[in-house]
C-alpha cells in the first residue's frame, strides 16, 4: 500500500493462472501453501472478528425486515453454531480469511517451476486458521464429500471430529 495516496500497488504476473478448485494436484498444492502460512504462525495487531464484522451488516440493515423469510430462524441457528465454536480449541494466528480458489495464483518461473502465490490479503487478521479451510470450500461450491476431501488434504495426519465440526460450522 502506498501511505501517501492509499492506493492499493501490485504487480502484474505474467502467465500466473488462479487455482482450479476441481483440480485434486491444484487442491492439493493450495492447501499445502495455506498450511505453511498457518503454521508459520505470524502475528499482527489486528483480528477479524466473524461475528463482529456479521452484526456490522446487521446494523447496515438499520432495522428493515430482510428479503429471505427465514432469516430470523437461520440468524437464530447461526448463533447457536457459535457457541459451539467458541468452546472449541483455536490457536490464533495470521488468517487469511479470503483464501478462495481465485486467491491462489500459480506462476511458472524461467526454468518452468510453478511456485503458488496468495494474494488479495484485504481480510487478514488474527483468526482461527480452520476459517481459511471453509471459505475455500464454500467458494468453490463443494458438497460433503469435497469438503471432507478438502480437509484430508489440509491435514495430512488426519482431523479429529471437534476440528472438523467445527470446520463445517464456519461453513454454515
């Protein structure tokens, strides 16, 4: 970010391609990368707060009656998947929180290496790092069985069940 003008610098990839999130050796490479960064575990002054950021939107609605008819009941439902989250274990660290298919981009070096590069780091913020494992599966779409893929392949030792509960709640 340039201080002075606030404007957002990048720098153009040539022949970078994003993630195709129905590709098992693109998935595959995606969740590897994710998982280096959570468990370099960095620290920055500011968290994401999913629920915080959930009633900012809720104050945006300035009262009115949403469109959905069943949008108090799920609200309600939601809040209920909360407090199971908040009594599961979390180790807190740099979280990216947008890290969807389209955030990973694979760039093929002069000598024909691809090297995965996670851009678009707007969200990130002290958080659960599971969070990250959910919005890739929400953004690409993925059914049960994908999903239970997907985290196979972040934890390559295997999940215990309250980790992967809690996974699909932050689906939900």
């Amino acid at each position: 970010m340039s201080k002075e003008k606030g404007y957002k610098i990048t720098e153009f990839l040539e022949g970078a391609r994003n993630c195709d999130a129905e590709n098992e050796n693109d998935v595959k490479a995606c969740m590897k990368y994710l998982r280096n960064v959570h468990e370099q575990n960095l620290k920055v002054d500011h968290s994401f707060d999913l629920f915080e950021q959930i009633e900012k939107y809720e104050q945006y609605r300035n009262g009115e009656k949403s469109i959905y008819r069943d949008y108090e009941k799920t609200k309600e439902k939601m809040y209920e998947l909360k407090f199971f989250v908040d009594q599961q274990e979390k180790e807190y660290t740099l979280t990216h929180i947008d890290a969807v298919p389209d955030n990973f981009l694979f760039v093929t070096d002069d000598q024909g290496q691809e090297d995965i590069r996670l851009i678009d780091w707007e969200y990130a913020g002290m958080q659960d790092p599971h969070v990250d494992i959910a919005m890739f599966a929400i953004y690409s779409l993925y059914n049960k069985e994908q999903i239970d893929e997907l985290i196979r392949m972040y934890f390559t030792e295997g999940c215990n069940k309250e980790t992967r509960i809690k996974i699909y709640c932050y689906i939900a």
